[in-house]
C-alpha cells in the first residue's frame, strides 16, 4: 500500500530554508580567471566531497547567478578556498554584485592558475568534470587536480549567521 502524505510537494521555500537553515555548512568561493585574467569567483554555501577514487568535489551554483555565469564562461577549471573563520569579510567582499570583487582580496595563482584566497582554511583546484541539472541550480561535479590546506578553523553558515567550530581534542 502506497504511503499518503498530506500537503506533500506544498513546501513554503521560507519554511524550506527556516528547517535547512538548522544545518550548519562551510563557506566556499569558488574562483577563477576571467578572459582579461581578473579573478571572479562566488561565495556557495552547498559544497561537497563526491568521491576518493577519483578525486571529485561538487558546489551547487543558482542558474540565476551572474557570478555563475561569469564562472562558466571563463572556461573548466575552478578553484575552491574554504574560507577561514576569520574571513567573513572576504565572504562578504565576494558576495557582493561589484565588478572587482578582488580588488581588497589578496590572492595569488594555484598551479592551474586560479585564485587561491590569501588566509584560506583549504583549497581545491578543479577541472570540471561535469554539469547537472536540479531544479533552479546546478550540480558542477569538478576533478580534483590539486589541493592543499592552510591553518585555521573554517567559516561556517548557520541559521542566518557566521561563525565557526573548533574540534575538541581527541581524548
């Protein structure tokens, strides 16, 4: 017997970020070179390992997004920064509508020549493997090429604020 639920497929989108807000995520900007070789990027909150073997992360961008498209048309390879717990401004910088997002930003080139943002937690360097539609985003699937990791704890997006999390020490 089929399950029923009432009011299913009805979900409010402000309903639908109040009870998703409730998970915490990490900040991201995704990065690139642009064709006269000005960095753009985009801050995105849905960033995720997809596989080990072989090296695969995914971000979900809006199809709405300018800085999306800016990203797009720039070519296949992209950059992750995991963004510091101390990079909120950095995070807000980037997620502005301004032309030069990166005109305060320090940065300097990845070995595929994109941005890596000065005082990340992380970064991944990224050729994209692939693009799916879902709904009103995207889910870029990019190969991992290479990465490295910084110091600090990273910068965290919950219930409509910034913050961070430092682990307790293994006992």
């Amino acid at each position: 017997m089929p399950l029923t639920v009432q009011g299913a497929g009805t979900v409010e989108s402000s309903r639908f970020r109040q009870v998703l807000g409730r998970y915490p995520t990490g900040v991201v900007v995704v990065t690139a070179l642009d064709e006269t070789g000005t960095a753009i990027g985009m801050v995105v909150g849905s960033f995720t390992s997809v596989s080990l073997d072989p090296p695969l992360v995914a971000f979900l961008p809006d199809k709405g997004s300018s800085s999306w498209r800016a990203l797009r048309a720039s070519g296949d390879r992209f950059c992750v920064n995991v963004l510091s717990a101390d990079q909120e401004d950095v995070c807000r910088a980037v997620a502005t509508r301004k032309t030069d997002k990166f005109h305060d930003i320090g940065w300097r080139p990845s070995p595929a020549g994109n941005p890596v943002i000065d005082g990340a937690a992380a970064w991944i360097d990224c050729v994209t493997e692939q693009v799916h539609d879902a709904g009103d985003h995207h889910i870029v699937v990019g190969r991992v090429l290479v990465l490295d990791a910084g110091d600090g704890d990273p910068l965290l997006f919950y219930r409509g604020g910034y913050g961070s999390f430092a682990p307790h020490p293994a006992a």
